[in-house]
C-alpha cells in the first residue's frame, strides 16, 4: 500500500492539512473540498426529485396531528383524549407539532423540504466527523456513498420523524468525535435527549455514541486512561437523567408510545431471514465495505496509523456493530415496518469506514479533480444502483383523484368508513371533523338496541344498519379488511357503488371504491 493511502495521513485536523501540502496550495485544497461536498450535497437532493404527490398515511397522520396539538395549545382544549402519546413512536409535542407550523405556513411540500434540510445536513456532519477522523478524501468518498443511498433518499422526502431523528443522531456523532480533548462531548447529552424525544428507536444507538466519545479521548492520550473511558459511563448517565426530567415535566404517558413503538412493539410474522434478506438488499453493499474497512484500518502497522492496534479493532467492530443493531432488533420483532428507513440510521455509523475502505484502493490512483470525480460517479452508481433502490413515485398511491371526489360527497355532518385512513382527515380538515372518519384498524360500535361491539362484527352490524354515509374502500392486494368489507356492503343492500378510482403502487394495482349510502 502506498504512503499516498489515505490510512497513511495524519488523523484530526492535521489531516487536511497535510493533504493541502500534497497539492502544494492550501487555499486550492480547500475550494476544491469544498465545491466536492457542495456537489455531493447537490446531487442528493436532485436524486430526491422524485417524490409522492400526495401525503402518505404516517405524513397526514402527523402533519394533522401536530394542527390539533396546537390547536389545543392556541383555545386551551385538552387534547391527550386524542390517545397519541399511546401509539406515536416519538413525543407528539415535538415533531408533529414543527410539522404543523411548517405545514401552514408551505403546506407539505415545505415539511417535506425541512426532511430534506435535516439530511443533507446529516451528510455535512457525517463528512465533517469522518474528516476529523480519517482526513479529507475519506470523509468525501464517506459523504458519497451515504448520500445516494436509497434508503437516504427516502427520508429526504418524507415529511416523518426518521429525518430531524438523523440529523441529530449524526451531530452527536460529530460532537463526540470534535471533542476529543475536551468536556465539549457533554454537549452531546441534550443532542441525544432530543433525539430520542423526536424518535424513541434513537435510544438503541446511545451506547454507540457513548462508545465512539471514551474512544475519541482514548486515541487522543494513546493509551488506558480512567478520564476517557468513564465517558462511557457519564453521558448514557447524562442523557436518562435528562429524559427523567423531561417526563416529570410532561408527564410519563410517552413511556406508553416507547413500550407500544418500541420496546413491547407487537410482533410480526416476517422471519428473521426475511429481515436480514431486505437488510442486504437496502445496506448490504455499504456494510460489507465497512467491515472491509474496519479489517483494513485494523491492519494498519505502526508507522501508518497512530492509535494502536486494540484501540483500531475496537472502533471497527462498534462501527460495525452498530449497524447491526437496526436489523437484529427488528428480526426479533420479526417485522420488516420501517425497516427501509431504519437502515439510514445504522448505516450512519458505518459509512466513515465504508469510505476508508474505497479511498484504500482508489485513493492512491486519484491526482487530480478530473478523477476523483469520476472515481465518486462511479461509486455512488454502484451504491445507488446495486442497492434496492424505493420508487417513490410508487411507493403510496396517489390519492389526489380520491380527495377531489371527496370534496363533493363529505359534510360537516356525515360519518365515514375510510381506507386509506389519514389522508382525507389532512386533505378534507377544512369540511371535516377527525371523529366522522372510521379507520379499518379499530371502532367501537353501538348498534341501535344498545350492544357495543367492536372488530370484525362491528364494521359487519354497522354496514347492515346504514351507520356510515360513505364508505371509502382500497380493493388492493395487501388491505385485507377492505377486501372483506366489500362484499359486506355488496349485500347489505344499503349501499351502491359511487364510483371507482384506479390506483398504483410497489405492489401492484388497484382501486378506491366510493360507497354511498342509498
């Protein structure tokens, strides 16, 4: 391996200094870093282009969410009857409520640009914590490869939790890292605090930044030193204190969203080999670069590298261990939910060696501009292109042609049966009220002799009965109650069938079907 490898460059911020000397101008160096990242970021918001027309079920769910939470907030009105903090998988008052304010005042398309805001800044820090690190050329090819992931691209386009929860997660990365020599790391603990605050899953990677932190001490003193190493211990110690005073404070209902979201969720039926199967199709090639990465930084001799050979294996396998986690918890759910968002969390903390790993071989090769950018092009083809990549503009049906007939059939007096369940209550809240809407996932039904029932036997009664004014039906694959439900509204002689309205995603097609009551 040549001394031009990049495992041969001083570490921190002599790194892009000696990397200035290469060049024999400094300033040169600093343009040209700097025009790359612009041009990484670039490149992955014009591949987020692509996006849904319309708000998904989790976006409308939240964006509405967050108007009622405020709404409450601005007139007084208790609003936990609402039951969010019981199934939202972040703190209701934090995100959906920025999204409500953003949704008012650009509607969805400026929530979604603040999903897009918050990961290009996650590939900014991610860049900056890997420069620290591994010097400049890592940090780029780093940058290049997290940016065009699909599984990136997807967050940067949906107005959900999963982005802000990145960003912060990867500017608690750079603050450990950035305070190498310094009590700075604390920092961190309010970073991390919020994080999980916006997205409880964030919790897993506690550990993980609590480890990079004592190692980032450790590498700086080179060698055992009680100091560093207790950062391990301080700041997991730090963060639950601070979330034990942010539920004295608001109150410990949340610990029922983390238990029903997170940590109690209920299991799925997808098997474990199903999960690792989706995982490696979404990440595998980033992850095996990584531990290619973590192998070469391990073997590393002397004279190339200063921290030694344990502290080397160590940061590898945390690294690569991390990125673990995301599947090994949810092969334990055994569900495959989120996991394509999921991925983007875990491949944050493998990506630096992903990078050094590609910069091994290419590096060496790359004197000029020229190449370096078609050596990126390169790699961030193979990255996008052997990943499975989401089609977004496929991945929910558009359901504009749907809102528009709603438009003229819904009062402020009707009750409706809907499927899908949040869009119309985002799209139609200016006609409507959140109670008239009755999803496929739950009622409580009372039928005229006073009997309550709920499940199954309830939509079956209500329909015979003439309960709702409209009934709004997906007839797809994969809606399993609406496919029952149909042919229930077929014999109730209640109903007729209003009109049908073609629909389209990653699994197949179908169609909305529009009931009304005769």
């Amino acid at each position: 391996m040549t001394t031009q490898s990049v495992a041969a460059e001083p570490r921190g911020p002599e790194a892009s200094t000696a990397s200035s000397r290469q060049t024999g101008n400094p300033s040169r160096q600093r343009l040209f870093t700097r025009l790359a990242l612009f041009g990484i970021l670039l490149v992955q918001a014009l591949l987020s282009a692509r996006t849904i027309p319309t708000a998904d079920d989790d976006e409308a769910l939240y964006i509405r969410s967050g108007h009622i939470l405020w709404n409450g907030v601005q007139h007084g009105v208790e609003t936990t009857h609402w039951g969010m903090h019981t199934y939202f998988s972040g703190a209701p008052e934090l995100y959906p409520v920025l999204a409500g304010w953003i949704d008012s005042a650009f509607g969805l398309t400026g929530v979604r640009a603040f999903s897009l805001l918050c990961m290009l800044s996650a590939t900014a820090l991610l860049y900056l914590a890997t420069r620290r690190l591994f010097g400049v050329r890592v940090a780029l090819w780093t940058a290049t490869m997290y940016a065009v992931l699909p599984t990136v691209l997807e967050l940067n386009v949906l107005a959900t939790y999963d982005a802000p929860a990145v960003a912060l997660l990867s500017l608690a990365v750079w603050i450990v890292i950035r305070s190498d020599k310094s009590q700075a790391y604390l920092l961190a603990a309010p970073v991390v605090t919020l994080a999980v605050g916006v997205k409880y899953a964030s919790l897993i990677f506690l550990p993980a930044i609590a480890g990079l932190a004592a190692l980032a001490a450790l590498r700086r003193c080179g060698r055992w030193n009680w100091a560093a190493a207790s950062r391990v211990v301080v700041l997991p110690a730090l963060v639950v204190a601070l979330l034990g005073a942010a539920l004295y404070v608001f109150g410990t209902a949340h610990l029922d969203g983390l238990r029903s979201t997170t940590t109690n969720r209920v299991q799925s039926v997808d098997t474990a080999r199903t999960v690792f199967d989706v995982s490696l199709q979404l990440g595998g090639l980033m992850f095996f670069t990584a531990c290619l990465g973590a192998f070469l930084y391990a073997r590393l001799d002397a004279t190339e590298a200063t921290p030694g050979r344990w502290w080397r294996i160590c940061y590898g396998v945390l690294l690569c261990g991390t990125a673990l986690v995301i599947p090994a918890y949810q092969a334990h759910l055994q569900t495959t939910t989120a996991l394509g968002k999921h991925i983007a969390y875990a491949l944050l903390f493998a990506a630096p060696l992903a990078g050094l790993a590609i910069d091994r071989f290419i590096g060496p090769y790359i004197p000029n501009l020229f190449l370096y950018l078609v050596g990126a092009g390169i790699v961030a083809l193979a990255v996008h292109g052997t990943d499975r990549a989401t089609d977004l503009s496929h991945w929910y049906p558009d359901t504009t042609q749907l809102m528009e007939s709603l438009k003229g059939r819904v009062t402020p007096e009707g009750k409706y049966l809907v499927d899908p369940n949040n869009p119309p209550k985002y799209y139609l809240a200016d006609r409507t009220r959140p109670e008239q809407w009755t999803e496929l996932t739950w009622i409580d039904y009372t039928d005229p002799k006073g009997q309550k029932l709920q499940g199954y036997e309830a939509y079956q009664v209500a329909i015979a009965n003439g309960y709702f004014d409209l009934a709004v039906l997906n007839n797809h694959e994969g809606h399993d109650m609406s496919l029952r439900l149909i042919p229930e509204l077929e014999k109730s002689g209640k109903y007729r069938l209003l009109e049908t309205i073609p629909n389209k995603d990653n699994g197949g097609r179908g169609e909305f079907q529009i009931w009304g009551r005769i």
